[in-house]
C-alpha cells in the first residue's frame, strides 16, 4: 500500500442508498487498489462515473490483456534517458494506485512500464517529447512513469493522435528542488476513445505545472491527481478543451492537499458547440488536518458558443483545518457574448474573424502560460479549424 495515497474502501452510491447507508462523506474515502475485482463495471449511477457514457467504454472495462500497442515516438534531449519496468516494480514505489476500473485494468495488462528519467540537476533546454498514435481502432493499455531528479528543471511533451480504445495510466514524480512542466495533448481522430489517470507526488519544494490540451475523440476522461510528499510543494494544473458535436470531453482534478505550505492552481477553460457537445470538469481539493499554511484555488470557465452544447461544472472544497494561508473556487458557464461580437463587426472586423477573436482572448491566459512556441502556434491554430469548421456546419445547416 502507497504512504502517499492510502487505500480507502468505497461503494456504489446506488447500493448505499436501497441499503440505507450513508454515502462517501469525503473525497478521501472512495477506493484505490490494483485489483480490477475490486471495482465493479460502471453503470453510470456511480458519483465518479456519472456524467461519463460508460455504455460505449465495454472494451477499457474488460479484465484482459490485447497485446495491442500505440506507436511510440520520443526526442530526447541530453539529461533525458527512456527504461522499462514491470508493472510490480512500479507498485512497489508506492507512488499512485489505480482510482477505478479503467485504470486499474490499464495498470494491471500494460505489459510494462516505460521510465521516463531526467537526471538530478539537469536542466533541459529542450522539451522531451513523445508522441503516441493509433494506427487503428484497437484496445491499447498504456503506462509511463515520468522521474524529476532533485533540483532537475525540464518540460516534456506527450501527444496523443490517430485512433484506438486507449486506457493510460500516467505517474509524475517531481523530487525535491525539481521543476517540471508537463504538456499532455489529445488531439484524436473523431471516432477514438481515452480514458486517462494521471498521477503526480511534488515533494519538498518541487514545482509541477500540468498542462492539458483536449480537442479531438469521441470520448475524452483524463483524471489528474496530485499530492503532496513534503512541505513548499508548488503545482498548477491548466487545461484548454473544445468540444465539437457529439465529443464528450471529461476532465476531473483531485489535488491532496496533505503536507503543510504547500500550494495549489487548477485554472480550466472549454469551449463548446454543436448539438450534443458535452463537456464535464469535476475540481475536487482535500486540505488534510497536516496541511497548515496552504494555498489553494480552482477555476473552471466554459464558453458556450452554439445551442444544444452543454457543459458541467463541478468544483468541490473540503476543508479539515482552519490554519491555512487561503481557499476558494469558482464556476461560470456562458453563451457566447454577442456585443463583443457586434464591437468588433461594427469596426470592419467579418463575423468569423470576430468570432476567432474572441474565442482566441477567452484561452489566451491560459495558452500563453504554456510558453512553448512550439506546442502553442499549433494548439490556436487547431483551435481555429474547430471554430471554421463549426461555422461551416452552421451554414450547411442553414443552407439544407
């Protein structure tokens, strides 16, 4: 069992109530293991699984091996080595066990562990990248463990494309002094399907800035967890989303706060449109009894650019001691502003290149702390094909 995240028992809402049982009453509760009995398939009336269209996930579900993998690309700059363990040996850390059934079934069958290591004191002027594609629809089980060594800066880059059904557990561990910058992207084929749980454990004075970029698949679920191994741990988690018609893109975040002077950023911005874009962001943050002297907060804004997109937005405190520096969150979802889109047509400005605009401002905080050129000229540049090709279905729409 991990010291970091010990292992709690939970059960299915649906079962607590017809038993008369009082559900989870903490964030902390619900179960980790990494024994895929130990968590029953979905049915969607779970609190984890109830935004999610758990009946098109059968194949991330099933307790079996596929063989099947991604294809793998990697830069390495010098300081940046790639290893494999087995999966035992990555238990044996103690740095992150599986949080539901798609994890735990991705951790149990990946056939191993890929190690990413960035030497102690390294400090990496180029980004590591890998880029994993799918080739085909298939059912692939991935899992990377990324090491920091103390007082290491670097940024790595992982990039997702093409088509599978892909589970993939992802663990950060960020040592003491360490600076790292991840930047996760899913940029799929509309048809694919990922189900993501990402792990990182900042210890003594590291800092962790997490950035996620979601623009493509069907169905998109990255869960994003951090504790804390330490005082003085810093970390940031971003994420830019759109959602186009009939994408589900799922974004949940659990930051645990449980070490003292230790502080916290969750800052998510969507945008969706078309008929039946659903986009979900769950912010849960746990200040332990140990957590004196921390600072937390979590941002979630969506954009609503068309009707018939809907977006969810869940941000939960849980607070165990009053010794803190400060806390709060916050939630907003809105339509499209139509007078900044009149300021900008009145001043000579088309429609479409107005709409880009303002969309372009509403992500523009988050995507310019990427400070990436590389993974940022590309991201807006996605960013508008979305907006051209929804005004382009807008007008075949209109047109039929």
């Amino acid at each position: 069992m991990s010291l970091l995240t010990p292992e709690k028992s939970h059960v299915d809402p649906s079962a607590q109530v017809s038993a008369g049982v009082i559900p989870d009453q903490s964030r902390a509760e619900r179960r980790t293991s990494f024994d895929v009995a130990d968590f029953p398939i979905p049915n969607g009336r779970e609190e984890e699984w109830r935004f999610t269209p758990v009946d098109r996930l059968g194949p991330l579900f099933r307790d079996e091996a596929t063989g099947e993998h991604l294809d793998w690309r990697e830069e390495l700059p010098a300081g940046a080595t790639l290893s494999t363990i087995s999966v035992q040996e990555w238990r044996d850390l103690g740095l992150a066990i599986p949080a539901d059934r798609a994890a735990a079934v991705a951790a149990a069958h990946s056939g191993g562990v890929a190690v990413l290591d960035i030497a102690p004191e390294a400090e990496l002027t180029e980004p590591v990248r890998i880029d994993l594609t799918g080739m085909e629809r298939k059912t692939v089980h991935g899992h990377l463990l990324v090491r920091v060594g103390k007082h290491a800066h670097a940024t790595v880059v992982l990039s997702h494309h093409g088509i599978a059904d892909y589970s993939e557990v992802l663990t950060v561990d960020v040592q003491d002094g360490a600076n790292l910058t991840l930047v996760t992207t899913a940029e799929w084929d509309d048809a694919a399907i990922h189900l993501g749980q990402y792990d990182a454990v900042v210890r003594r004075d590291a800092t962790y800035r997490h950035i996620a970029v979601t623009l493509g698949g069907a169905i998109v679920r990255i869960n994003t967890n951090v504790t804390y191994d330490g005082p003085g741990g810093d970390a940031t988690l971003l994420g830019v989303y759109f959602a186009d018609a009939g994408q589900h893109l799922e974004h949940r975040s659990f930051v645990d706060h449980n070490a003292p002077r230790c502080k916290s950023l969750v800052t998510y911005k969507g945008a969706l449109q078309g008929d039946s874009a659903h986009t979900v962001w769950v912010g849960d943050v746990l200040i332990r009894t140990a957590a004196e002297g921390i600072e937390t907060y979590e941002l979630n804004r969506n954009l609503v650019l068309t009707d018939g997109a809907r977006a969810d937005s869940v941000p939960n405190l849980e607070i165990e001691t009053g010794e803190i520096e400060g806390a709060g969150h916050a939630s907003s979802t809105g339509r499209f502003d139509d007078e900044q889109l009149f300021y900008l047509q009145a001043r000579g400005i088309p429609e479409d290149a107005a709409r880009r605009l303002v969309v372009r401002g509403f992500f523009a905080d988050i995507v310019a702390k990427i400070g990436i050129p590389e993974v940022v000229d590309p991201l807006m540049e996605a960013i508008d094909r979305e907006l051209a090709a929804g005004s382009e279905a807008g007008v075949s729409e209109a047109s039929a």
